[in-house]
C-alpha cells in the first residue's frame, strides 16, 4: 500500500511539474511579444514639454487653427504618438485610456490640427562632433572595417507587406499605422477603403518623421498623399542638415508628383516613395543597426514585426463576383486572364507575382499590377544578393508560433512520463 500511494503521489507530481514546466517555456519563449505598459513615461514627457512652453500652451482655443498654440499642439500631437505607440502594451490599462481621451479632449479644446509637427524632448548638451560623423557609412567603414549589413522593408498595393527579417504578409488593416518606429525615424502610412473594390485598401498617406540626431540634422518632415508625392519635405526644402559642404538629408525625384527619394546620410537610409495605380507604396533600405535601434514599447512596427495576427489575410481572396478577372468555373481561383497578365509583368512565381494577382483580383483594375513591378524594381535595387529579392511564400504551417513546437514536444514528454511511472506502479 506503502508504495502504492508514493507512485501515486510521485506520478501527480511528475505530472503538476511538466505542466509548470511547459508553461515556463511558453512565458520564455513568447516573453518578446509582451510590453509592460509605461503610459507614464509618456506623460512626463508631455509635461516636461510644456513647462518649457511656460503659460502659452494654456490659453484658450479661440482660433481656428493652431494660431499662438502652436508650441503646445506640437506637445499635444507628440503625447499622441507616445500612446499610439503604446498602444499594444498597454490595452486594458485604465490610466492609459484616460490619457487617450483627455488628448482628444485637449486636441478638440485647442482646435489642434492631427498632423503636423510634433515636440521633441529638450536635447542634452553634446560635445562638437567632427569629421565625417553625419556620414553613417563612412563612420561605420571607419570603426568596423566594412561596411553596414542592409535590411529592406517594401510596403504596397493592397497593401503588402515584406518585412525587414523578409516575411512576407498581406495586412486587412485601415488607418493610420507605423511602418518603423525607431530612435532615429517614424515612418506612419494610412490605408483607406478603395473606391469599386469590394475588400480592397490601398495607401492614402505615407508620413516620414527624422528625428534630431546630434548636431547632424533637427526634425524634418516629409508627407507624400494621393496623386501628390511631392520631391520637397513639408517646408518646402529639397535638402537639411548642412555640414561642411553636405547635407544629411536630400530628397531627389525621377518623376515629380508621382516618385521621391529621400536619402539620410546620418543614418545611411534610403526611402522610395511612389505611387503606382490608386495606392502609394514604401520601399526602405537601412543599415541593420538603424532598423534595430527600439526600445520594446515600439512593438508596432509593420516592417518589422509584420501586421497585427488579426489583421493578416490570405495571400489569394475569394474575387467578387463581379471582378472580370474571376473564373466563371471557379469563384475561389484566379482566372487565366489575372494569371497570364501577371505572369507577363513577373514571371518569377514569387511574393510579387501573388501580390499581383491579390491586387488584380480585389479591384479589376489592370493598373494595380504595377505596384508589385515597382516594389520589385525598388528591391532589386536596395538588395545587395540577388538571391535574396525572390522570396516564394511560406505555407501556413511554416508560419506558425516557434513556441508551439516547444510546448507539444514538452506535452508528449510530459504524457510520456506519467504512462512510464504509472506502469512501474501497476
């Protein structure tokens, strides 16, 4: 009886330990995908901006824009972007929504435009820099020896997105959404509704935000919207940041009102901005280190971490009835009209060749096509391997969690231990 009840105890107890243990695993090995909250960093930033304001920030809202409130919109607009960034982190905290709704509040109070500039924390002091240091590359050569390891980032047509680490992803999402958000760069695009299309999104509004960075360049802007991709930043300049005869920001145009490209030699970045049909679209080339320069709060970020898992779509939809792409023998496939006209602009069977058939298939629209051509052309251009500019999509089943795995080969083992002590007992 004795050792009856001890198999018995010591098999619940092997059992009790497996379950722990897996659970431990699964904490370890999803810990990235979770934030602490810290909406109070954001609200002392806020207020250490506007005590800088003095008493100008305070008065009435009389005007019909920003007028003499300018100084404390900014402060406004900027307590804005910290929310949104924590946003993922902080869903469900009660401290957090309130500081959401009291910036409405005040935004509304002030008669505050939602774009614009935005307040930059007060700078510490800084010793002179010298020589080429405005030049990532050159600085980078110089310390390491070689040159920078590169990402690419491309966001386009409906809209898809290839991520920095080349996943592959088509997004349902809608709004206003960070494309990057690091300590040197936020990038936001907006995605709308298109006109005639019975699921489809395209990019409206792609916002690029270079922070202050030393004495290289103060913030710039650039905004580029539909049927208006301008070759200047907001202010109207074509260049920033001048230093011994260069400048650390440049925006440089092929196609004016249709393409730009802005070049950060501080950071050794390059980004394409074009329209292509009724969409705009993004492609990004930064050194790794810029990419990966976050802080874990910055946890939105769609060229890095790809959509929201809620917000991803198959790569193929069911086409409407409507559209004169679909096949009349099969409402789930693409005809042999959408296939043979993609085929022809992308023969290789990769992301861009599906994109093409999404975009063709969501809208009836021949001209969609063309943002996946662009997307590749910019891809050929930015990836130094051109192994590594075809990616072929990935099935389900290889995109699943990687802690999945982990937790069945844990359950199996644990399984395992329980039927070998219960038989030793019997």
């Amino acid at each position: 009886m004795g050792t009856l009840a001890l198999c018995s105890h010591y098999s619940q107890l092997s059992w009790k330990r497996s379950v722990i243990v897996a659970l431990l695993l699964f904490h370890l090995c999803c810990l990235q995908v979770w934030a602490s909250c810290r909406i109070l960093r954001c609200n002392s930033d806020f207020v250490a901006v506007t005590l800088d304001l003095g008493g100008s920030g305070g008065g009435g809202g009389g005007g019909s824009r920003e007028g003499g409130n300018a100084g404390y919109c900014s402060a406004l607009r900027s307590y804005a972007m910290c929310t949104r960034r924590m946003a993922r982190a902080c869903r469900g905290d009660l401290a957090y929504h309130s500081a959401v709704q009291g910036i409405e509040d005040l935004l509304i109070q002030h008669s505050c435009p939602r774009t614009g500039p935005t307040a930059q924390p007060r700078p510490l002091p800084q010793a002179p820099i010298s020589g080429d240091a405005c030049i990532y590359e050159k600085g980078y050569l110089q310390r390491e020896g070689r040159t920078p390891d590169y990402l690419h980032c491309g966001v386009f047509g409906d809209p898809h997105v290839r991520t920095f680490r080349d996943e592959f992803q088509t997004c349902s999402v809608q709004g206003a959404w960070p494309l990057i958000d690091n300590e040197y760069l936020y990038v936001q695009a907006t995605s709308a509704p298109m006109r005639g299309g019975a699921y489809a999104t395209a990019l409206t509004t792609i916002t690029i935000i270079f922070k202050n960075w030393r004495q290289c360049i103060e913030q710039q802007i650039y905004q580029a919207e539909l049927d208006n991709v301008p070759a200047a930043f907001v202010d109207g300049s074509v260049t920033s940041g001048e230093r011994q005869g260069q400048h650390s920001l440049s925006v440089h145009s092929d196609l004016p009102g249709h393409q730009a490209e802005i070049r950060a030699a501080h950071i050794g970045t390059t980004l394409v901005v074009r329209q292509s049909g009724r969409s705009l679209g993004l492609s990004v080339r930064s050194p790794r280190a810029i990419a990966e320069a976050f802080t874990p709060e910055q946890d939105l970020q769609l060229c890095v971490y790809g959509c929201p898992p809620s917000q991803r779509l198959e790569t193929l939809p069911s086409p409407s009835s409507s559209s004169s792409f679909s096949s009349s023998s099969s409402s789930s496939q693409p005809s042999a009209a959408a296939h043979a006209h993609c085929a022809a602009l992308l023969p290789a069977r990769d992301i861009y060749y599906q994109a093409c058939l999404f975009d063709l298939l969501a809208t009836g629209d021949l001209n969609s096509s063309t943002a996946a051509l662009a997307a590749l052309e910019d891809a050929r251009g930015m990836i130094s391997d051109p192994n590594k500019v075809h990616l072929l999509l990935v099935g389900k089943a290889d995109r699943s969690s990687p802690c999945l795995p982990l937790i069945l080969a844990v359950a199996v083992l644990s399984e395992r231990l329980v039927t070998f002590w219960t038989g030793k007992c019997l």
